[in-house]
C-alpha cells in the first residue's frame, strides 16, 4: 500500500531501545549499498511514527528492521546476517532464541522488559515463538498489573500486531478494539498511545477491504495530526495519503485526488531541498504513479491543479528510475567542481539537516511526551522550513541549469506550456508498476500550449517490454554489410495503437511531439511506429517504403528529462564556434598485435567482459566501422584531416586537453564513437555509479585496472567529467551506443544520463545511436546508410529547418535507398528539436 502504515508501529519497543536504534540506523546508513533499501515503506512509515526514524539518518536503513522481520530477506540475503548481529550487539542481546517463559510474581518494569523480548523474537523471524511469549507476557500482566495498567494494554497492543503480522486478523481486531477502548478511557483520544492504536485498528479494516470503518479512523488520524504537528510534517502527510488510498479504493477519485495531491506537493518540496539521497525515492515514485491514475481517472473532470500534479508525479517517476538515479550520484561530484554550487548546496543541505533534526525531535516529542511537546516545536520547525526554501531558491535562480539537469528542480504546468509553440506537444509515456492500489500500467502526460491530458493507456507493460524486445531484435548489430532480418511491421502498429493513437484528439495541429520515455520506450526510437494496419504478413523493401511511420507524420525529439526542456530553450541559437568537426573514433580498446596472456587478463576490455559476462569483443565489429563513420562526417562537412582523432590518441586525456585549449569549444559538431556505458559496467573501483562513455586509457588497451589509475585517465569519460567540459556544439554526435543488451535486456540508462551531461556541458543537440550504424557500402559501391544519413543531414539546403525537420528528411532520404528501419531509424535526436 505505499506508504500506508498498516501495522503496529513500535511492537513493546521502549525509549532506551528507540534512542539505540536511532543512533544504528544513522551510523549505518552512509553505505550507498544499504541506500536501496528506501523502498520498503511500510518499514519506513512504521520507524517514523514509533520516533525511530528521521530522513536525516538515511531512509535506506529502514529496511534493517524488516530485514530481521522477514520481509527483504530475498532483496540481500547477506544483509539479514549483518543486521542481526549488529542489532543483537546495539540491544545487548546474545542471542535471539534463549529468552526464558515470563515467570509469576514479576514487577511492572519486569513484565515491560519481557514484551520487549518478545519484539526480538520477530525481528528473527520466529513468529510463533514471539507469539507465544507475548501473550503469555499479556497474561502475567493481567495477573500481576490488572487490565488496566498501562503495560497491560500495551502488551495488548503488542500482542495484535503481532497477530496481524502473522495474518490473524480476527484476533488482531478483537485485542486492538480493547486496547483502543482502554487509551481512549485512561489516556484520552488525542494521546499519542491512544492514536497509534486507532491507527492499527484502521490498517486491519483496511487490509480486511473494510473502507467505510478504515474512513473515519484515517480521518480522525489527520485532523489530529494537522492540528498537533501541522501540515507539512511527514507525518501528516503519510496520514492524507492514507485516507487517499482509502477513498481511491472506494471509487471517489476526486476525494482522493485532493488529498494525494498534498502527498506530492510535499515530495517536490523534499526533492528541492535535495532529499534524494536522504528519503525514500521509491515511496515518491509510488505517490506519484497513484496522482497520475487518479488524474486518468478522473478523465475531463480532472482539475488544473490535478493535471499540474501529474505533471510533477510523472517527473517524480522519471527521477526514482535507473537513469536517475545514476544522474543523482554524480550529483555531489557535479557540484563539487564547481565552488559556487557546492557553497550554497553545502549550505542548503545543512539547512535540509537542521529540518530533519527538528522534525525528528517533533515526532519523538510527540509519541513520547505529547501534543503539547510537539506544538511547542513548531515555530522551530517554520523557521528551519523557511531556511532550507531560501537556500533551495537561491540554487534555483542562480545556477538555473544545474536546477534543471542535474538537481530537482522541477517544471510546472504553466511553465511547460509557456515554452511549448503551438505546433509542438510534451509528451511523457510513464511505466507505472503495480500496488494493491494502482495495477501496472502505461499512463500518457500530454501537454499542449492550450492544455493538458493524463490517459491511461491500452497497453499492457508485459506486452509492450516483449513487442519492444521483438522489434530491437529485428535491428540486432550485424557484420557490417550484412542484411538485417525482417521488420514486424504489425509489431511496430500494434505499439502504435495501444501508446499513441489514444492521444491522437489532443494532437491536432500537432507539428512537433517532445518525449520522456520510460523502460523499454526509451530503447526504440518511436519514430519507427506504425501509425496504419499493414498487409497481413506484409515485410520487405516495398512495404517498408509504403508503410506509414509516425516519423513521417511528427517532427519527435526525445527528452531526457521533462525540465531539460527549460534549459534547452535557454541555450538558444546556433553554435560560435569556426571548427566544423572534431571527432573520435576506434579508441584502443582492444591490441593490435597479440599481447601476453597476463596484458590480456588485466586488460580493461577483459575486466569489462568478464564483468558482464560477455564471451567476445563488442568492441570488434564496431571499431573499423566507428572510424568509416567519422571519416564520412569529415567529407560531408568538408573538415580538415586533423579533425579525426583515431586509435590510441582518442583519450580520455586527449579530450581534457582539447577542452582546456578551447578547441572543443570551438566545434560546432563533436563525435564519439564510443562504447556508452552503463554505471554498473565501469569495471571495479569506483565508489559511485555513473555511465560513460568508453575511450582509450592511459597507457592504451593493456592499462592495468581502473582502481590504479588516476579517475582522469582510466579511459572512461564519466557523467560528471563530461559535465565538466567547456562546450558550444549544435550538435553532439554519439554514433556507438546501443540501447539494448547482448542478452537482449533494454539498457537506455547511459544515453539519458549522457545526455543530460552533455546539454549541462553546452551542447545543443545530441545523436544518438540505438544500435551499430551500418557505413559498408552497397553492391554497387554507393555510399552506406550512415554516411548518406549523415550527408542529407547536414547538407546546406537543410541549414534553415529546425534539427528535428532537417533529421526527419534525412532519413526518408536514406530510407528511399535503405528501406528497412535498421538503416533509417538508427538515430534519435535528444533535444528540443529547434
């Protein structure tokens, strides 16, 4: 249920052990492994309300404690050991499984101290045994305490959810009804105990599909909650997305909509405050995928606010991806190069902790003290909120494009609108993965100048991955000269028709489409989408030519990120620069002549291949071509010889000193035909994860590894070392990348976070290869498909369309010659296609 806390959220843990787990939770959670655990929410929302959780400790060592629970055991097996034992030693306890029975006569402080043995026998794991003890733990202090002792109905309490942990929901409801009654009676409704039973009274009804008794217990959490630690508090929050899935489950989606729309106006302000590597990414994500299908839900009746919301979901989804997520780790070393930006992130984020510390305190204050304690906080946490907004502010006005390709800035509706022409449409295809809210799905964000659409889209994810995958196989890389195998042409509509063609009536007049893609649409350029029903069977050279792409009918330019499209529009204006081309090609990634066995086994391309478990060189086939292409780029724009930088001087060093010369600057066109590499394929030795692009090491192929070498020449030109670079290109070209994988996994990861370097870097416009480019020439010895794309693309007659324009008759040239789509379509344009 995302964020919901449907559970007990403190099983007999008592203010020695909250203080404890604290305290572990933010020594251990500087490990970037440990991060990924964010994504367990109900681990989260739980720490969060037993005050044992603050986003300052890290998010990702929510998933500890569920660890010793069972429940991300698959996720890393290794972890739970790890966990156990250091949780063992932070409680004192030797070993989970030697608690003796709670015996009579006992004192309150003892029965206490035995509910919390029963608390370490969950978090083994050993659910019957914790069972067993605490209700006997119950049953020493109804005799020992009476029932209404305050230990008595916590163990009451402890005892349902335990219950409910191991799904016996009857016997968990019957104990939470007592306890809730008894706090009500001997605490008062607003208490802190007394909310935390209500609140698991409510998770019980609304895991029993019992909404209209799960409604006023979730609605009587909220007022409360807003009146004590006010609106933007996350617990607050949690508790309007709660009464939001409840209402989204009983069909009042504008009720929902209302309230989920505060859970995402909350996350955006995090993000601002650069929470992304404090909070949970994947719990945002779920908040926005539920907006995005309440909007779709809510179809025409939608409210501008909740298409704006929409808007700012789908840039929460795109920011917890893959890519994003590489893009967020380069971030600190982005920031660090510049002096500027890292003083005022230094301080935004010092600001961002002071925040977290004093929401944190305002949560214990509250469950430990109560409601007084907690409002006595809040003009503390205002001004803390008021500080980090400022230093958020400041990031944002002046240093606008690292806001809006490297940070978490985000783009409003308004905004997105007032940068579109009337011709040109934003489109954003956003995969939504299933909850027990929201099923899996394809949502459509489509924003005109005179609008905004959110649609739930016909086609199945399943469905669209393998229909994805068929396609890209039908474009597999081939010996150059080597005939592609057929183009599934119905394939290719079939996408067409369950992506595209619902939002076909919000497009007239439609001239231009700019596109975010998500998962595997970020792996086909769409312009190779069929937009009519072909012959049945229909392949070959004259139902390519007659088939009717979507190519032809929209000018498509793809999008890294919805708010580069801001950036984008900024850089306007043709290049400065007097150099027509410089380029790199066929980088010394494999020896010339045959090196001894032991240069080979620390080679970097063998470390490369042994990592992912790759038999040959994929490097083999493309380097030769790699340079044919270049050298055609250097004929069509008529450059000079020296242009084309080849073999081992195409370094990684080579390229920083150009770029300290100015003479990259210079290049109005700049090509790599480099491997892109995805973050998790740079071979051993980095501690961050981050795409690059492959080139010649320092000392060529036979480099020892990269763990020895200086991060400056170790052959991989990493995001934030291209973010680095001084640039002015209209064009970036990137002739060597391949978004899918030898095993046939879809790996667009490295060229959206390439890509975002490279515009923050100063280019304009980038090319960018789907698959190996074909540059053998034909039977008759005409020019190939690349280099004639490649020549129609720059011709002077082409100097006064726009890149998108210009790019779209470029391929309806080649493909009059070269009809399969292998050879036309190998090519996206990322940019705003002016």
């Amino acid at each position: 249920m995302g964020t919901l806390s449907l559970i007990d959220f403190s099983f007999g843990i008592d203010s020695e052990i909250r203080s404890k787990l604290a305290t572990f939770m933010g020594r251990i959670s500087a490990s970037p492994q440990e991060r990924r655990y964010r994504e367990d929410n109900a681990a989260l929302v739980r720490l969060r309300f037993a005050g044992l959780y603050a986003p300052a400790g890290g998010g990702g060592t929510t998933c500890v404690v569920a660890n010793l629970r069972g429940s991300c055991i698959e996720k890393e097996p290794a972890m739970l050991g790890k966990a156990k034992h250091a949780l063992a030693a932070l409680l004192g306890v030797a070993a989970f499984s030697t608690f003796a029975a709670p015996a009579a006569g006992q004192s309150a402080e003892e029965i206490r101290a035995r509910s919390v043995q029963a608390t370490k026998l969950l978090l083994t794991g050993k659910y019957d045994e914790a069972l067993a003890y605490a209700a006997e733990t119950l049953r020493q202090a109804e005799l020992e305490l009476g029932s209404e002792h305050s230990i008595t109905i916590e163990s009451v309490h402890d005892l349902a959810g335990l219950m409910q942990e191991t799904g016996r929901t009857v016997e968990a409801e019957q104990l939470l009804r007592r306890a809730l009654e008894a706090r009500e009676r001997t605490l008062g409704a607003e208490h802190p105990d007394t909310l935390r039973s209500a609140n698991a009274l409510g998770s019980v009804f609304f895991r029993s599909g019992r909404l209209a008794e799960a409604e006023p217990i979730y609605r009587r959490l909220l007022e409360t909650h807003e009146r004590v630690l006010g609106p933007e508090h996350p617990i607050t929050v949690v508790s309007a997305d709660n009464l939001a899935a409840v209402l989204h489950l009983a069909g009042r989606f504008a009720e929902a909509e209302q309230l989920q729309r505060r859970a995402i106006a909350d996350w955006r302000m995090r993000y601002r405050r650069g929470a992304l590597v404090r909070d949970a990414s994947w719990t945002a994500g779920g908040n926005g995928f539920r907006q995005i299908a309440l909007t779709a839900q809510l179809g025409e009746s939608a409210s501008i606010e909740a298409r704006e919301a929409a808007l700012i979901s789908a840039q929460l989804g795109k920011r917890v991806d893959v890519a994003g997520g590489a893009f967020a780790a380069a971030t600190e070393l982005i920031a660090r190069n510049d002096a500027l930006i890292a003083a005022l992130i230094r301080e935004r984020d010092a600001a961002a902790e002071a925040l977290d510390a004093l929401e944190a305190r305002q949560t214990t204050a509250f469950f430990n003290t109560g409601a007084a304690a907690a409002q006595a906080l809040a003009p503390q946490v205002a001004a803390a909120r008021a500080a980090i907004d400022a230093k958020a502010a400041q990031v944002s006005q002046r240093f606008p494009d690292y806001a809006d390709l490297v940070a978490t800035e985000f783009l409003d509706l308004e905004a997105a609108k007032a940068l579109l022409g009337s011709n040109e449409a934003l489109l954003t295809l956003l995969e939504v993965q299933r909850s027990n809210i929201v099923e899996s799905a394809w949502f459509a964000v489509l924003i005109t100048r005179s609008g905004a659409a959110v649609e739930l889209l016909p086609g199945n994810p399943k469905d669209v991955t393998a229909q994805v995958k068929a396609l890209r196989a039908s474009v597999a890389p081939l010996s150059q000269g080597q005939a592609p195998n057929p183009f599934d042409l119905a394939t290719a509509h079939a996408l067409y028709r369950d992506l595209i063609a619902p939002l076909e009536p919000h497009l007239n007049g439609i001239k231009r489409l700019l596109v975010v893609s998500d998962g595997p649409l970020q792996s086909l350029p769409l312009e190779a989408l069929v937009t009519a029903p072909p012959p049945e069977g229909a392949f070959g050279p004259d139902a390519y030519r007659e088939a009717q792409w979507l190519g032809d009918r929209y000018e498509i330019a793809v999008l890294p990120s919805v708010s580069a499209l801001r950036a984008l529009r900024r850089t306007a204006g043709a290049a400065t620069g007097k150099t027509p081309l410089l380029a790199f090609a066929d980088a010394a990634l494999k020896p010339r002549k045959p090196p001894a066995p032991a240069a080979i086994a620390n080679s970097l391309v063998a470390r490369f291949l042994r990592e992912r478990g790759l038999q040959s060189n994929p490097f083999a086939d493309r380097v030769p071509a790699g340079r044919q292409i270049v050298l055609s780029l250097q004929r069509v724009l008529n450059a000079k010889p020296e242009a084309v930088i080849v073999g081992k001087a195409a370094s990684e060093g080579r390229v920083r000193a150009l770029n300290a010369s100015g003479a990259l600057k210079d290049a109005r066109i700049l090509a790599f035909n480099a491997y892109g590499v995805t973050a998790a394929e740079v071979p051993g030795g980095r501690d961050y994860a981050e795409p690059a692009l492959a080139l010649t090491p320092k000392g060529g192929c036979g480099a020892r590894a990269p763990s020895a070498l200086d991060p400056a020449h170790d052959g991989f030109l990493t995001l934030s070392e291209i973010t680095q670079l001084d640039l002015d290109a209209d064009w970036v070209l990137l002739t060597a990348c391949n978004t899918a994988a030898g095993d046939g996994a879809l790996r667009a990861e490295p060229l959206s976070g390439l890509a975002r370097g490279f515009f923050y870097a100063g280019a304009r416009a980038i090319l960018a290869s789907h698959w190996p480019a074909q540059v053998a020439r034909d039977p008759l010895g005409e020019e190939g498909p690349t280099e004639l794309l490649m020549r129609e693309l720059f011709a002077p007659e082409r100097a006064g369309l726009s890149k998108a324009a210009a790019l779209g008759e470029a391929r309806r040239a080649v493909r009059a010659r070269y009809p399969h789509p292998a050879h036309w379509a190998v090519f996206s344009l990322i940019g705003d296609g002016s």
